[in-house]
C-alpha cells in the first residue's frame, strides 16, 4: 500500500489530502480563522516497522 499526502497552500486556506494507492483518503481543510487543525509536516521514509 502506497500512502501520499498532497498539501495545496492558498490564501484563505491550506488543504491537505492523505492518498492510499491513490484515492483519497481523508482531505483536511484548515482556515487561518479557525484554530490549527494539525501540527508540523515531516517527509521521511519508514524503513522497519516494529510490532
């Protein structure tokens, strides 16, 4: 399974899709009037999966 996250940043908004092989998800929309919906974005790649 293939997982993606797609950001688009605008004026009035920011988006954010999360993709599983390729069909959305969950989409995210976060308004500069509203309180944050979510924190910081790290990109990295998961090497070992611990049980």
């Amino acid at each position: 399974m293939r997982t993606e996250i797609v950001i688009n940043v605008g004026i009035h908004e920011t988006r954010i899709a999360i993709l599983e092989d390729g069909q959305v998800m969950e989409i995210l929309v976060e308004r500069p009037e509203h309180e944050r919906m979510v924190g910081n974005i790290y990109k990295g790649v998961v090497r070992s999966v611990m049980p």
